[in-house]
C-alpha cells in the first residue's frame, strides 16, 4: 500500500471557546508501526479512533500494561519530574 496521510482542522465550537484551543483529525496507513514520543506541552491530547483500536505497547509509568483502546488522553509534562 501507498503511504497516506490526511488531515484536517477544525474551529472550536463556541461553548468551548476558552476550554480547547483546536481540532486536529488526521489518518495515517501504509506505514509501518512506530513510537510516538509526545512533545513538552501545556495542552492535553485526546485521541478518538475511529478505525482500529490504538495499541499502546509501553507508558511513562511501567506499571501500566500495554493494551489497545479506542479513547486515549494524555499530558506531556513540561519538564522532567
């Protein structure tokens, strides 16, 4: 399969003004697995997948067990603890 890669970006609906700073969809196949290493950010990222479940294979804390979900949210601290 041909790598793709699509994106899009929405508005923040009006009663969330404030709460969330934007929308961000994007799909992305044809590609082999890979780690996501999160950047520093004051930002929260929540992850809905419409498709296949998200496989989380490690975390920061060991103690969590790898698992595949549909939701996921996560903070990338600022700086090391």
């Amino acid at each position: 399969m041909e790598p793709v890669v699509d994106y899009s970006t929405r508005a923040v609906a009006e009663p969330l003004r404030g709460l969330v700073d934007g929308y961000l969809g994007y799909r992305m196949a044809g590609f082999p697995a890979g780690i996501h290493r999160g950047l520093p950010s004051r930002h929260m990222t929540f992850i809905v997948s419409i498709g296949a479940p998200i496989v989380v294979c490690a975390q920061t804390f060991r103690r969590n067990i790898p698992t595949a979900i549909g939701v996921y949210s996560a903070v990338c601290r600022r700086r090391p603890r």
